[in-house]
C-alpha cells in the first residue's frame, strides 16, 4: 500500500532498526510523523550549507566556529547558525522516503531549522532509502533560547513508494459529505484550489487579532512548558479597520478564518501559498497529523514575516494553503487529548511555553 506512513509503521521500523534512536522514548511517536531529538553534538558555523557531494560530517571542519556539548544546556543567539547532530540515523529500504519539518513549538518561537542529510542538494528531503546521519541546521530569529540534548525542535514523515496527494476534485467531493473545512456562516464559500485555501482573520469580534514577537526579551528555556508570561516577550495587537502592517523583520503569529480538520485515513501539510500575492513567509511548521481538529475543526496558526518590505494584510486575504494526502492505511491512533497533543481545537495560540497572564 502506497502513501504516508502511520503510527504502527514508524513502531514497526524502528524495531527493525530501520530507524535507529539513541535513548527512544515512545511519545516520540506521533499518527503521521515522527519527532527527531537533538543529540549533545552541536557546533556554532559560520554558514549555511548543503552536501549535495559528501556526507555531512565531512564538511563541518571547514565550518566551526565553536564545538558545543548539549549535555550542558545552551543559549543559542539570535541570527547565529548552530549544526546539531540529531539522535537518530536511518536505514530505510524498501523505496521509503520522507521530509522534515519543524514542531508547530518550534515555528511559534521563529526558530527556522532545516535538516541536512548526506548527498543531498535539497534541505529537509529524506532521499529513498537513505542510510545515514541526521544533522539539523538551527537558527533562533526573535528570541535567545536555551537548547539541550533531547529537545525536540523538528519532525520527519515518511513515504512509501510515492506521495498519494488528493486533487482538487476529491477534497471537494469530500468536503461536501464530511466537512474538512468550516467557514463562518457570513463567509460565502470554502476556497480549494491546488489544496485548501487558507485566509487571515482580522475580523473586529477578535479581542486579539495577533502577537508580535518582542525585540530583547529574556531567554526562553525551551524545556519549561507554561512558564512565561505572554506580555514579557510579545506585543498584542488588535485591529479596527481589519487590516495589519506587517512590518520588515518583525515576527507575527496570526489565525486562520477558517476552520480546518483531518479525516484519520490522511494527512495535511500547509505550505505557503504563491508568492504571486506577496513577499512573506506564510509559516514555518507546517505537519497535520490525521485527527487534527475533530469533531468540529480548529483554526490554523500563521508565522508571518517579511524580509524585504513592509506588507498590509487584510481580513479574508488568501495567505498559505492545505494540501491533504492519503495514509497508507487509516491511522488508529488520532492527533488529540488522547496522546497528549498540544494544539488541538486551538484559537490564536502561542507555543506551549506561554500562559496568559491576565
């Protein structure tokens, strides 16, 4: 059976050794993916780079700045670059293939990580039956943040044989007879073209439209869940004409308009949407594990950022879009409270490290 593997499948792989973990621990697990450790082997580099030709560790004397132990925690820097060897290897075989992305925690913080594997000229690609080293690229935006072995900042899926993506037609279909997209009654219809649509809210019924990520914060410790007041590293912003300045290097985190959820026998992957509609990054994680917004759909988080100039964004304006590809099989084990999982049924949310201090 072709198509994205589920739960029992990574079980299954790593009791073959197939995925190789140092110090595994089961909650790593998750319905579609599964969650990649940093190990204590780190080093501060001068650049970013790819190793289309060698392996990995054969390019990174050339690139040190510091070697760095995670055994100790450590404050990575904003705008420094650190490599960190992941715990796990893989041995896959079998035309088994994957990519990486980072945790929905590690996009809500502006961390961008990116994973380099050996021989490969594309960044968070897992090539079929690749056999090696995992090493992840990390640069922390808006914050300082304190890192250490066994964190876990990004998120593999993989593939058998081939991707299984539904057209545009079967997600239509779909949607008419079980719902994967809910829209306010005042919202006129769902918006699928190339996946489903996903567009800003910035209507006035929101007491908070959005949190901007604030400059020279204190370090955020990335192992202390529900620790920080909100109001200590983000502005809240609320809006009256609909609209939001999204202003040159600053960090925004927004909500969809729209509700979305994921049928057990897929699985959903937002990407930005074309950059046709202007230059900004839309988010940074972006893995839906099936299960994601039963019964009634929870909205999407938006990182938004822009590198070159200011953009206004609108209420209803058209920002990233979901695509849903097919499971294997179906999964039994679902995204929700049953496995712990941080965001379901989630409005406007900050990672899990903030709580509201109202």
């Amino acid at each position: 059976m072709i198509g994205s593997l589920i739960y029992g499948d990574y079980l299954k792989l790593i009791k073959n050794n197939n995925i190789n973990i140092n110090n595994f621990n089961l909650d790593q697990i998750q319905p579609s993916s599964i969650d990649l450790t940093l190990s204590e082997e780190c080093y501060e580099i001068k650049y970013s780079f790819l190793s289309s030709n060698s392996k990995v560790r054969d390019r990174i004397d050339n690139l040190i700045i510091e070697k760095i132990n995670l055994n100790k925690r450590y404050v990575f820097r904003k705008h420094k670059t650190y490599l960190v060897k992941l715990e796990e290897k893989l041995n896959l075989k079998d035309n088994i293939f994957g990519h990486c992305n980072p945790k929905s925690t590690t996009g809500r913080l502006d961390i961008f990580c990116r994973t380099i594997v050996d021989y490969s000229d594309e960044y968070e690609k897992i090539p079929k039956n690749y056999r090696g080293e995992i090493y992840l690229e990390i640069t922390s935006r808006s914050f300082n943040i304190e890192f250490g072995k066994g964190d876990k900042l990004n998120q593999i899926r993989l593939v058998y044989n081939k991707h299984k993506y539904c057209n545009d037609n079967e997600l239509k279909i779909y949607n008419n007879r079980n719902p994967i997209v809910f829209r306010s009654p005042s919202d006129k219809y769902v918006k699928i073209d190339s996946g489903v649509k996903v567009s800003v809210d910035l209507s006035n019924k929101n007491k908070i439209n959005a949190y901007s990520a604030k400059k020279n914060a204190k370090i955020i410790k990335f192992n202390k869940v529900n620790f920080y007041k909100i109001r200590d590293f983000w502005e809240l912003i609320s809006v009256e004409d609909k609209s939001i300045l999204i202003e040159k290097n600053k960090f925004y985190i927004l909500k969809s308009k729209e509700k979305v959820k994921i049928p057990p026998s897929m699985a959903g992957e937002m990407v930005p949407y074309d950059t046709g509609i202007g230059d900004f990054r839309a988010h940074y994680a972006g893995f839906f594990d099936p299960g994601f917004g039963y019964p009634g759909g929870s909205f999407a988080v938006l990182e938004v950022k822009t590198s070159e100039l200011p953009f206004l964004l609108q209420d209803g304006q058209t920002i990233a879009r979901i695509k849903y590809e097919k499971l294997n099989k179906k999964s039994n084990i679902v995204y929700g409270t049953d496995i712990k999982s941080n965001y379901q049924n989630q409005e406007l949310k900050l990672s899990k490290h903030f709580f509201e201090d109202e």
